[in-house]
C-alpha cells in the first residue's frame, strides 16, 4: 500500500512506456494528496516568510518596583503564604498594576498621541500580512496588534518585568521600550501620590480638627479675660488669698492688743478707744476682701471656676493636637518609606539584527503540523478502505 496515494487505489499492473510528461503528471496524481496538504502550502509558506515577509527588530527592557527601603518580595511559595499571613506585598500588586497598564488602552492612546504608534506599524515596505491595518484603526483594533507587538511580562520569582517590543525599524523598537520606561515611572509616581494621600489624609483632618478645636478654646478664654477683666483670674485669687490671710493676722493681732490693755486701761481710755476703732477698721477690710473672695456675684471664686474649666479643656485640645501632629508625622514618614520606585535593571536596547520572524522555526513548525495532518488523514483513508474490503 502506498502512503502517498491512500486515497486512490494501489494499481499493481505493469506501467506501460509512456511520455515524460505522462509519467510525471501520473507520479503527480499518485501523490496529490500529500502535494496538495504538505508540499504546496510548505512551499506557500517558505515563499512568503523568505521572499516577503519583513524583518522585524525586537528592543529589550528590564525593570523592578521597589520600595523606598529596597526591598521586593517575591510572591511565589514561602514568600507568598508569608507574605499572606504578615500582610506585606513589598510592592509587587504595584508591579503588576504597572505591568498590567502598560498593555492597556490608556498606554497605547498615550503611544498613538506622543509617539506616532499608528505610523510606526505602517512604515512603507512592510508586507501586508504584517503591517497594522486599517490606517486609521479603531482602539480595539489597535490594542489587539498592539499586544501582539508588545509584551510586558512580570516575574514573580524575581519581581522583575520584562518588557519587548517588535517593529519593522529598529529606532522604533527602541523608542517604544523608552517610551513604555517613561510610562512606568510616571505611573508609578501617580501610584506614589495616591498612596501618600491615602495615608496622610485621615492624619492632617484629625490635625486640623484638633487645631480648630483648640483655636476655639483659646478664644473663649480670651473672651472671658476681656469679660471678668482679669488676665488670670487663678493667680488673682492666690493674691487675693494671700491678702486675707495677712488682714486675719493684723486683725488677730490688732483684737490681742485690745483685750491685753483692757485689763489695764479702761475701756473710756481714748488709746483703747483709738485701737478698738484700729481693730474694727480691719475687721471690715477682711469681710470686704473675704467678700471679694468667696462671696456672691463678681466673686474671685467664680472667675476661678469658670476659668479652671476653660483651663481644663484647652489642656486637653492641646495634648490633643500634640497627639494629631505626632501622628501626622509619624504617617508622613511611613508614607515615605512605602514609596515606589521604578529601577531601570535592563535599559532598552537599540537592535542591530532582525530577529524576527523566525523563519526556520516557523517553517519547520508548518511542516510537522501539515504532516501530522496528512499522516491522521492517511490513517483514516486506510481505515475506511480496509472497513469497505
């Protein structure tokens, strides 16, 4: 049984002498099947990819995400359950989110806006097969070349995130990679924004809720100097306090005299008459400043009172504040050390030799496929023959 014509019937008659031409056009009747599914599309194949298909130059470009500290944790076995428990990502969501906007709609408008992305995919002499098409291509139609153009691929062992880039120029493969480089950084610079806003926004309103507030109080206490005419009215009364306490000594004193010269003198005496009016004199000025004291009304008890309790809660709003600026502080330093930077491992390349296609893989690809299908096909003829006899 002949492979090469499994679906026509072995002729196992002599072949008669016949013409060049007739014995090769019955050799090529023989053997259609695997001319037409492997030779002729293998050949179709060949012609294009060595005759017309245009070189294509790929530009290479490494880079990382880290944190301020340097560090970048992988999030692959230990790491990741690790990294799970603790609740630490060491930057790598923010890798990916990179990662994942520099194949996104976003980076390519950018790229078809600044860079000319539409014109660089449709220089003239590039085949037809491989050049972007239409000119003026939809968003849609533009990422979906776009993607098969461009490949940014992170690693999550390493952290790190290839990005190449194919063109038919090999200062476009280059521009491009500096291009998406560019579109990294400042990526990663709104993610560093975000993320200081984020964390320092609770802290500065807690800050100026606790300033307001203590500004308040502070303006009740000078209200309140203002009403009471007393710039202090706790030190006024330790003064006062004092003078009582001096006037209750002269008039203890002053009533000790009396009584030791009324046993001497009588009390018609114009001397004991002189101090007893002494002695009255200051029992009136220590009820008139007691008065003033700790009596009703415009008492220096009152003001006392009334300003310890403005005392109390400006003492409060203050450590208050103290407390919201430390923690501002303290949120504007962790801010700092959770920012992100983009480092540069691998800066793009300019290509020098075209790479792609892969010619020789592509066509030695095409061969095995189209003889696996020949040979399956070939399989099943046989099958249906060897049923039918």
């Amino acid at each position: 049984m002949n492979m090469h014509g499994f679906m026509t019937p072995a002729d196992d008659t002599e072949v008669r002498e016949t013409s060049p031409i007739e014995r090769a056009r019955a050799w090529i009747m023989e053997r259609r099947w695997f001319l037409g599914i492997v030779v002729l599309p293998t050949l179709l194949v060949a012609l294009y990819l060595f005759t017309y298909a245009s070189d294509q130059y790929e530009s290479e470009a490494h880079f990382l995400v880290r944190t301020s500290s340097g560090s970048v944790a992988p999030t692959a076995g230990v790491s990741a359950v690790i990294g799970m428990v603790t609740g630490t990502s060491g930057g790598n969501n923010e890798a990916m989110s990179v990662a994942d906007y520099l194949v996104s709609h976003d980076a390519v408008d950018r790229l078809r806006r600044e860079d000319n992305l539409v014109e660089r995919f449709r220089r003239p002499g590039v085949d037809i097969l491989s050049r972007l098409m239409p000119a003026n291509p939809t968003p849609e139609r533009l990422l979906r070349y776009y993607e098969k153009q461009v490949s940014v691929k992170y690693h999550t062992d390493t952290g790190i995130t290839v990005v190449k880039v194919h063109s038919f120029n090999p200062d476009d493969s280059y521009t491009i990679a500096r291009k998406l480089l560019q579109i990294g950084e400042e990526r990663v610079n709104v993610l560093n924004q975000r993320s200081y806003n984020d964390a320092i926004e609770n802290a500065r309103r807690q800050l100026a809720d606790a300033e307001a507030a203590l500004a308040v109080s502070n303006s009740q206490m000078t209200a309140f100097r203002r009403t009471h005419g007393d710039i202090d009215p706790q030190a006024t009364g330790q003064a006062q306090l004092g003078l009582v306490s001096g006037l209750q000594a002269q008039v203890s004193q002053a009533r000790a005299q009396l009584n030791a010269m009324g046993g001497m003198i009588s009390s018609s005496s114009p001397q004991y008459k002189a101090l007893a009016a002494h002695v009255e004199a200051l029992q009136a000025q220590l009820n008139a400043q007691s008065g003033r004291l700790a009596g009703s009304g415009s008492a220096i008890a009152n003001d006392i009172s009334g300003y310890q309790g403005l005392e109390l809660r400006r003492s409060f709003l203050a450590k208050r504040y103290e407390a919201a600026a430390s923690g501002l502080e303290r949120a504007l330093q962790q801010a700092q050390q959770q920012q992100l930077y983009l480092v540069r491992v691998v800066d793009a390349n300019m290509p020098v030799k075209a790479l792609f296609p892969e010619r020789w893989r592509i066509l030695l690809t095409v061969v095995i496929s189209l003889l696996l299908v020949y040979s399956i096909g070939w399989l099943i003829a046989a099958g249906v023959r060897e049923h039918a006899a």
